[in-house]
C-alpha cells in the first residue's frame, strides 16, 4: 500500500494504543497459569494476534470477552508439533525457552521479515542447558527438544533484552533452580518490565543490578486480571509530532510505566521543549527546540521517532545506540539513513553513533517503510510538516503494532 501525507494541521486528543510488549508477556504468562486470567486492554496488532494463536496451540483455552479483553485458562501445556509466531520477534524469544522446557519435539516458525532475523543465541545457549536445538543455518524455522535443565549459566545479554526475558519466563518452570548471570544486557528496562510481570502472576526472581539472576525452579504461575499499558513507542510518534507544532494531547498512557520508551520524554526536554501534563493528557511546547544528543542504547525502538524529530531540529543531533538496530524488522539504522537521505537529511552512521543533519524544512519526495512499521510512522510524521508531502510506499507495515495508526491520523487532521 502506497500512502500520501501531506502538510497538515493535527488538533485534538490521541488515545495511545496498549503495549504489545506488555500484552504479549501478559497473554503468554496467563496461558501457564492455572485457573482464569482476564487479560485487558489487549489491542488489535498483528504481534499480539499471532501470539494469542500460539497460546491457543499450546493448550491455553482462550475466549474473548469483548473487544477489549480475554479470559484465558492456562496452566499444563500440551506439546504440538508446529508452532508459527507470525512476524514477532518477541513471541519467537519468548516462546522458544517455554517450549524448551518441555519433554517433546517442536517446530516454531514464522513469517516475513522474521525469517532473516537471527536465532544465533538460541543456538549458543540452549544446547548448554541441556536441549535439543537445530536451527536453519541461524534463521527460523528451528527445531526445539526438551526438556531445559537448571543449573548456573553465563549468557550474553548484548543482542537482545527479550532473550533474558525468554529465559526468566521459562527457568522457574523446570524442576533444578538456576543462577543466570548476564553479560552487558541491553535494554533494562525491559527485563524489569518482565520481572514485573512474572510478579504479578506469582513468579519471584531474585537479582543483582540485573547482572545476576536467581531463579527457584517448581514455581507455579498463578491466574490474576491484568491491564495491558499504553504503549510509549507508539506515543514516541505522537510526541514528536506535538513537538513539531501539532496541537494535539497524548493521553492512555502510565506515567509510572516501567516501559524503556518512555525516555522518549527526557529526549524532548534535552531539544529544548516544555512538556505540559494535564488531565487531558500530555502536551508538548516546542517553540525553541534545538539539535540534541540521546543515548537510546536501552530504548532503540525510539530510534525512529528520534531521527524524525532531529531532521527537523536544526544542527547535528546525535543518537547513540547504532549497534542495537542490526537486527530489527529492517536493518533499522541503515534504511533510517536511505529514506531520510531521499528528503534531503544527511544521516551518517559513525561505530555506535547516528549523526542527524537537521534542517528546518524538508520539501518531500517518495519513500519506503522497509516493510518496518516504526519506519512507515516516523516517515508519516515527517510528511505532516514537509513541504510538499511525501509518499510512503509498504505503509501498511503500521499493522504489526498499531494498526489504527493511518484511521487515528486522519481523526486528527482539521
């Protein structure tokens, strides 16, 4: 699909869709508890959609209660044979360590842009806890044979946080306690989110500054009701673009999240902006922003809103956190760079850091999303306040995480 934004106007209130980093954790930690969830505020994205299919697979009887929620009984899992995650990374790193600790033979796959992302960790650390794992040259599909054994394990922590996640969901479930010590992990914030979730289903971890991790085995997940939050990386959008001039209020969103993005926040403070809370929600006062310098090493999903918002801050804005991009729904940093170089933005890509040539104004042109949603939204953004508007080609790509992003778009346009 081929989408058109051109320069507009956007007034009024924006309600955040919920978080389908904290939906997915809530939907998979209810279908291994025992008794019945109510599961809240689930949305509709793609991500969520395919896990919920997945929990089903796996034994979890799930019924929606409305547009909103589900109730979902979980507890013994079965083993089936297949198992397809859809495009989601996080259902995939998740889901993986489960099924390892079951005494059976599984195939998970996938689709899409998931199919070239790595599974490299996989590789490197289940076969030393004791299972069976062939993976495809690295990539999906990958073969899965437990059962998991406990034990004391050192793992890398730098490719990605969801992998630690993977591990902290799925240790407690197997008979031997464990002692999981992280190596340089990525994105904390995440991990706690995690954490945070496990305790709510009545699983406790111990740890050390994140660094070490003493897990019980023989937990048990206890059912609970649980509301998904409002997701800050799709609010990052919203922001950037109140930033910018839009006269709209954010709102659906927790302040007391544990969620890495919303830094989002400080990034807009340290380019010079005023934020307003009120109970309408949060409005942004952005009449003297400049170029500004952010570490998004813990928060890379930011990234696109970030360069959105420094094409247009004028001087050299500087991200940190490069590194984390490599293995996205895109090369994220790379088609970051050649879209916004077709506006007319330099962007230059130096070790770990993204150097944004910010300009006061872009004229347009035609772009792609890279078939990555955070693309295709930060580019919509852009085009609101180009000169002449800007074609976006895959926009449909919004609905892995927010697939009323262009209907919401349109609600605000006056």
């Amino acid at each position: 699909m081929i989408r058109e934004v051109l320069p507009s106007h956007l007034q009024g209130t924006i309600q955040i869709p919920p978080s389908k980093s904290d939906g997915q954790r809530a939907i998979i930690a209810a279908s291994l508890a025992g008794g019945t969830s109510i599961v809240s505020n689930i949305g509709t994205s793609e991500d969520v959609r395919h896990v919920i299919d997945a929990v089903v697979l796996l034994g979890a009887k799930v019924e929606v209660q409305d547009d909103d929620s589900l109730s979902i009984q979980g507890g013994e899992l079965k083993s089936p044979t297949d198992l397809n995650v859809g495009e989601s990374g996080l259902a995939v790193r998740l889901l993986t360590p489960i099924v390892a600790s079951f005494n059976s033979n599984i195939c998970i796959d996938g689709k899409g842009s998931l199919k070239n992302r790595s599974m490299h960790f996989f590789d490197e650390v289940l076969p030393k806890m004791g299972v069976q794992f062939i993976s495809t040259n690295g990539f999906l599909p990958i073969q899965v044979k437990g059962p998991m054994k406990g034990g004391t394990y050192t793992v890398d922590g730098s490719q990605s946080s969801q992998y630690i996640s993977g591990l902290l969901m799925s240790l407690p479930l197997i008979d031997e306690s464990s002692e999981l010590n992280v190596e340089s992990l990525a994105s904390k914030p995440y991990v706690q989110m995690t954490l945070n979730t496990l305790r709510k289903f009545g699983i406790q971890i111990e740890h050390d500054q994140f660094s070490r991790f003493l897990i019980a085995g023989k937990q048990h997940y206890i059912s609970c009701d649980y509301q998904v939050e409002g997701d800050w990386s799709s609010a990052s959008y919203w922001l950037v673009a109140a930033a910018l001039g839009a006269k709209i209020s954010i709102t659906g969103l927790a302040m007391n999240s544990l969620q890495a993005d919303k830094k989002m926040l400080d990034a807009l403070v340290a380019a010079g902006c005023n934020l307003i809370f009120t109970p309408d929600g949060i409005k942004v006062n952005c009449e003297q922003k400049r170029a500004f310098q952010f570490d998004a090493t813990h928060c890379p999903d930011l990234f696109p809103a970030l360069v959105s918002f420094a094409a247009l801050c004028p001087g050299v804005s500087i991200i940190n956190g490069v590194k984390r991009l490599k293995n996205k729904e895109s090369d994220r940093g790379f088609a970051l760079k050649t879209e916004f170089e077709k506006l007319g933005v330099q962007i230059d890509l130096i070790d770990d850091e993204m150097h944004i040539q910010g300009t006061t104004s872009i004229e347009g042109g035609i772009v792609n999303s890279n078939n990555d949603h955070r693309i295709a939204m930060c580019l919509a953004i852009v085009g609101l306040f180009s000169e002449k508007g800007i074609k976006i080609e895959n926009a449909d790509a919004v609905a892995k995480s927010y697939p009323d992003f262009w209907n919401d778009l349109e609600k605000l346009i006056c």
